[in-house]
C-alpha cells in the first residue's frame, strides 16, 4: 500500500516532456520527488512507534551494530536533498529509456543547480596559513575544500555496480536474478576451508594486535551512517520480527530494509528458529564532483589518518576531552580512559568516536594513544594550547610513522610498501610529496570492500598473558563484547601481552563472528560476513573480476572459469563453483580471501594488495599534513623527523604500558626471526627536540 501511494504520486505529477524541453521535464522529475520525500514523511509521522515496529532494542543481537550516531541538522538537510535527487534521476531514467542500461543522464540532469545537486558550502571558509588541521577534515585539499571532510562521500576506484545503474543491487551476470544469500554463502566457505589451504607462514605472522591496528585505521578514516527513522529518536531500524523469525510486513517496513534471508536448515539460526538478519541501508549524500547519477554513501568521519577517534571532530568533543592543564587530555584514576561523570550504563568510556567500547581490545588501541599524548605533550611547552596543539600534530605523526612504516610492510610485503613509496625513509628524499590532485577519500572498493578481509584473521579466543608468559585467561571473542571493556582497569597489560604474543586466525571467519557478533541472553548473535558482503553490494561495489583489469593495468576479459584459474588455488575454484554460477558474480571479499596469497610470508593476493596499497597511497599523496612533506604547514625539521622514523611500535608500547617485554616487530608474533625485547633496552624518544 505504501509503495502505491508513491507511484500514485509520481504518475499524477510527472509530465514527461520531450527533445528540447529536458530541463522542463528534469525540473518536473525534480518537483514530483520533492512531493514524494513529503508524503513518505508525513506517512511515516502519522504512525505510532508501536504501529511502526522499527526499533533494534538494547536486548536484541547486533543492537550495537545498527546504533546511531549523532548527526548534525545541517547533514541531514544535506542528506535529504540528496535523497530527493537520487529519486529524481531513477524517474527520468525511467520514463525516458524505461530499461536498466546506465544511460547519459546528463542532458536533463546538467539543468539542475548547484543547490540541488551539491553540499551545503555556504559560509566555509580556509585559512590558507593554518598550522594545524581543521577537526573534520575540512580544507586540507584547498582546491577542494570538502574533499576528504567530514560528511563527504566515500571515493570510488571503479564506477559502482547497481542493477538499475543508480541504487538497487547488482544481481548475477548470466540471467540477472538475485545474488546468493550472504549466509549461504558463508556457509558454504565454511563448510569447504575456503581460503585457508595455504597454511601460515612457519615464522612470525600477524598478531591480534596487528589485527586490530586494521580496525582503528578503518575507524578514523571511516565511519558510514545507517538510514534513520524520520524525526524519532531511538537505537535504530528494525527489519526483522521479535526474535528474527520472520521479515517484518511490508506495510510498516521501513524503506531502507533488506534484510538477509536465512536458510531454514542453518546449522546455527535453526536452533533459533531464526529465518532472518536485520539490515539497513546506508545513508546516501552528494558524490564529491556534485555530478548528478549513481548512489553515493556518506562518510561522517574525515578520511584522513589524523586521529580523530582519539581527539573528536568537533570543538564540542575536544572541549569535552582538554583537561586544560599542560595540554593533557582528561582520563581516570587508572589512566585508561576518560569517563561519563553519572554514568549509569557501562560501559563509561568515552574519547573521539563513540565505536571505541565495541570491545576491549578496540578500546585498548584507544587508551594506548590517549596516554601518548599525555606523555608527549606536557613535555612540549608550558603554554596549555601550544603543548595540546603540538602533542597532537606529533602523536598523529607518530601514528602514521608506525602505520606505514611497520604495518603496511607486513600487510602488503616490505617490496610492495616500497615500491609504491608508502614505505621509504625522508633521509634518502625517496618519500615523493604531497599531490593536490590525489583525492584523500576513504573508497568504498577498500572500507567496504577489500579491507573487511581482517575480520577473517580475528581469532575465536582472546588470551590474557602475565609478564612471565603464563596464561592468565581466556575468553571467547563473543564475550569481549562492550560489557566486558572494563576488563581494562585489572588486565590492562596483560591484555597486551595477549594481543603481542598469539596469531590471528588463519582458518576463515570465526564462529565466533559469523554466529554471535554482539549476541544475546540466548546465544545468538549476528553475522557480520554477511554483513560484510549485503554492506558491498548496497554500496555498489563491483564484483572481484571488475579488478583484476584495474590492477593489471591490461583488458583481462573474465567469462570462464579457467579465466580466473591465475588468482585462485584449484580448491578455491571449486568452491567458488558451487556458489556462483558465473565468475563475474564473485563478491570482491569473497574473492579477496581465497586469492592465492603473493608470497609465502604476506596475507594478500594480487587483487587485494592493490586495493589496499591504492588506498594508503591517497591517505599520504592526498593529505597535505601529512608529516614526511618538509614543504608542507608548519613541517617538521629534519632532526624531528629523524627521532620520528627512530620511534617505533615497541617504543610506543614500551612508554606507555607496563608490558615488560614486546616483540621486536609488534605487529608479528614472537618467533626466532622476531625476538622478545626487553623495554628496559629500547631508546626512550627524545621529546626535547620538540620543545616550544
């Protein structure tokens, strides 16, 4: 019914007007879409939230998952205009090719104005001669000054991949149905080892806590946004009945919904009687050109690696967080984290993004950075501003130092990092310089794509180790959910120990993540390789053979089997066989972790080291504060930035807790190769040459 009621609209306001008359009729599309983002709201504000049964409750799985973020007004003006022309351009595709070719739109759509089709940027202004970032992100780029900001959109290596061209998803490539299920896929790479026929290396390999650097990265550089309920507040959207046994009616369905079906003999949600996961589609906001056309998500964190999730985004959050004394950020008695004065939920914590209390190890990597900065800064001057400014431009330095120059090379190869001039040392002047023209943004190819590959490499039991390397505890992963981040306050280090000593998971995406993500009294959870594959698809993002040309740099026509045989093991191929019926069809996750792996010490196929390293490419030539550039604002001196490429992740864990013994490299496990170092012995940073 509610469905009819737009159409109606539409027929009874479009007036379809041909050959010279395409801006009239763009403008009536235009018109009738407005009317119809009206009548959707008033429908829905005529209804009570307990007609409209559209809530993810605190007792339901994955209630974590779905909860909103704050959103400023002037975003969701921003996000609704965008809606209502996205809606514009799906009813002049329609009534003037009345098929699902990507057709040149641009002759009606070119009528629009700016207004229409393009962020709100009234009133922002740069400072041209500013010494330190803008919280958001905004004016890095000063050509295009909300390039990489806060509430952009998330960049594109390939153009996206939807059914219609414009939004709904990709469907196979041989008959055009729908795509397998999420789940069913899921299970049958379970079921067969898909992906873990090569074993790991017999050396060092990724640590837990290595895994997790992953998690911060995605973390501060993005942060996608649900679609909401209209004018009503609450945790989120609710596609599914009261226990997920069924999908909720379609006539109070809210029309972001596209949940995930489960097959009724799961071998885990039939104990449940559970035929169903929730799913909301994300938040769609102008592309970054304001060029009127496909689905674009938004981004409401800045895409640069500036440690936003520690500082905030906004003048709220850091006023929040300044303790106003010798630069130093506020914490609690036991120097963990800040937390909520009268808080009555745990967990209390709080710092620049709310994602931090997911889990314990999550908020570990958090707590690691804020007692950085209250080490460093204090030392810098004894002016309150310059000691908080400048602690924060050097720790952010710092954090980036380690990302490229430690992690990168484990994740991508020490060749690859290098060659691609992501690893390199400023000495050598073998480090290139900052590019106006490389777009900073986060894509959605790597967030949504590619780089969700590190959820397969999070193990089902997180351990906790004493100084002597005896096992303190163990917990599964499920339980180290958001009710269990104040484990902080007793194992702190014991905790890093866990994380520096034991291996990620080299068997595929744990039970643990695929079958009680954020579970409930019963048992149940949600499962978050579905979730990472309907995320991709609702995205737009193509399919894994959409990038073996891009990454090949040469036309490679995939259309047979036999055609992919260069990127798979033969076991791999037959696994994909009984998922997909073409190999035009395989998710680019999905055909991320079962790529024959590089060599026999890094965890990357061709197609997803290239992702990956494109990616930290735009991060460092895209980010004009980026802190090798000697040309940049306020640079650093070349003594600075020699103790910077001096510092390391051991000398990080070393200052700031009571580890008493880390690995050499702390992104890999201890071994032959990667001794235990005491942290008595390593350098301690020489913060005097940072001074003011």
């Amino acid at each position: 019914m509610k469905k009819l009621i737009f159409i109606c609209l539409v027929v009874s306001h479009l007036v379809i007007n041909a050959g010279s008359q395409n801006c009239p009729f763009g403008q009536k599309a235009l018109q009738s879409s407005q009317r119809m983002d009206q009548a959707r709201q008033s429908f829905v504000n005529e209804l009570s939230p307990a007609d409209y049964d559209l809530y993810v409750t605190e007792n339901h799985p994955g209630f974590e998952v779905w909860a909103e973020a704050p959103v400023a007004q002037p975003f969701w003006d921003d996000f609704r205009r965008a809606r209502i022309m996205l809606t514009t351009t799906e009813l002049i595709n329609h009534k003037m090719f009345f098929d699902r070719q990507c057709n040149d739109l641009s002759p009606y759509t070119n009528c629009f104005s700016r207004f229409d089709s393009c962020y709100d940027t009234v009133g922002l202004q740069c400072d041209i001669n500013a010494r330190y970032r803008t919280m958001g992100g905004t004016c890095n780029n000063l050509q295009n000054i909300k390039l990489g900001a806060q509430y952009s959109a998330y960049s594109r290596l390939l153009l996206p991949e939807y059914h219609d061209c414009l939004h709904s998803e990709r469907r196979t490539a041989i008959d055009s149905i729908e795509l397998p299920a999420p789940r069913i896929i899921g299970n049958i790479l379970a079921e067969n080892g898909f992906g873990i026929q090569q074993a790991a290396p017999a050396q060092s390999v990724l640590n837990v806590f290595g895994a997790f650097c992953g998690q911060l990265i995605t973390h501060d550089t993005g942060s996608r946004i649900n679609v909401q309920r209209y004018n009503t507040s609450g945790p989120g959207i609710q596609c599914c009945s009261q226990y997920y046994t069924r999908r909720q009616s379609e006539e109070i369905s809210h029309p972001a919904c596209k949940p995930m079906d489960i097959p009724f003999n799961d071998p885990f949600f039939s104990q449940f009687n559970a035929n169903c996961l929730n799913f909301i589609s994300s938040q769609i906001t102008f592309p970054n050109d304001c060029k009127v056309g496909p689905a674009q998500q938004s981004n409401s964190v800045s895409s640069f690696m500036d440690l936003t999730i520690i500082y905030g985004d906004s003048l709220a959050t850091q006023n929040r967080l300044r303790s106003r004394q010798n630069g130093r950020m506020i914490t609690n008695a036991g120097n963990v984290l800040p937390v909520t004065p009268n808080c009555q939920r745990q967990p209390c914590y709080f710092l620049g993004d709310d994602r931090l209390v997911q889990t314990p190890m999550l908020a570990l990597w958090h707590s690691l950075f804020l007692r950085l900065h209250n080490l460093l800064a204090p030392q810098i001057s004894t002016n309150d501003e310059v000691a908080y400014q400048e602690g924060k431009r050097l720790v952010t330095a710092l954090y980036q130092r380690m990302v490229f120059n430690e992690w990168l090379p484990v994740i991508l190869g020490q060749a690859e990092s290098v060659n691609r001039l992501l690893t390199c040392d400023p000495a050598r002047a073998n480090c290139g310089r900052y590019n106006p023209s490389t777009d900073p943004s986060n894509t959605n190819d790597f967030t949504h794509g590619a780089f969700r590959w590190l959820h397969a490499f999070v193990p089902s039991t997180i351990n906790f180790y004493a100084v002597d390397r005896r096992l303190v505890m163990s917990r599964a992963l499920s339980d180290m959910n958001s009710s269990q981040v104040n484990i902080l306050e007793t194992n702190y280090d014991n905790l890093v120990r866990g994380n520096l000593y034991d291996a990620v998971n080299y068997g595929g995406y744990s039970p643990e993540l695929r079958n009680r993500l954020m579970k409930d009294a019963r048992g149940m959870g949600t499962d978050l390789f579905s979730i990472d594959i309907k995320r991709a698809r609702d995205h737009g993002v193509p399919p894994y053979h959409a990038y073996i040309s891009y990454c090949t740099n040469t036309a490679v026509q995939i259309n047979t089997w036999a055609d992919v045989d260069p990127y798979f093991t033969p076991a791999s191929v037959q696994i994909l066989q009984k998922i997909y019926k073409s190999p035009r069809d395989i998710d680019l996750l999905v055909g991320v972790l079962g790529e024959r792996r590089q060599t026999a010490y890094t965890i990357l196929g061709k197609i997803g080291s290239c992702i990956v390293a494109e990616q930290f490419r735009r991060f460092k030539f895209g980010d004009r504060f980026f802190y090798q550039w000697t040309d940049g604002p306020n640079p650093f001196t070349q003594l600075q930035l020699q103790e910077i490429e001096n510092f390391s992740t051991a000398k990080f864990l070393c200052s700031v807790t009571n580890a008493g013994w880390v690995p050499q490299n702390a992104f890999l496990t201890p071994s032959n190769t990667n001794p235990l170092v005491n942290c008595a012995s390593i350098p301690k940073f020489n913060i005097g040459l940072f001074k003011k």
